[in-house]
C-alpha cells in the first residue's frame, strides 16, 4: 500500500467512527432519522406527518392565515 492510501484509510476509519450509520444501523428509508417523528432529521412521512420539527411548526403557522384548509381544498373550482 502506497502512503497515500495509509492515510486514506486511516482517515475514512476515523470519519466512519463519527457516523451514526452502520452495517448493523444502516441509513434506510424506515430509519428513526429518516422518518418525520418530531425532530429535526426526519423529512419522510410518518402518521400523515411529513418534515423536521421546524418544518411541521412553519407549516401549521402559515396554515393559520391561509383560507384553504382541508374542509375548503384549493382545486380549480375555487382558484
């Protein structure tokens, strides 16, 4: 091995040990980080919620101002 690729894998073992993701917790679409379950990381739906917490937050405050709501959807009839 080159010392080059000493480093190397001396450094990608080092970022490896800081990751939260491994072989036996991978990063999958049903990972606790990936879903949205009321904190930052997770974006994808869970419980018809969808977002980080501040993204969840933000919506439900422009949701208080804006006429449509799910009893009065906006589709064509009412553009």
């Amino acid at each position: 091995m080159s010392r080059l690729e000493d480093l190397s894998v001396a450094f990608r073992n080092e970022q490896i040990m800081k990751n939260d993701y491994n072989a036996n917790d991978p990063y999958t679409s049903s990972h606790s980080d990936a879903l949205s379950n009321g904190d930052e990381l997770g974006k994808d739906e869970l419980n018809g919620s969808v977002g980080g917490l501040t993204d969840i937050k933000t919506r439900k405050s422009l949701l208080i101002k804006n006429k449509f709501t799910s009893n009065n959807e906006y589709n064509s009839s009412n553009a």
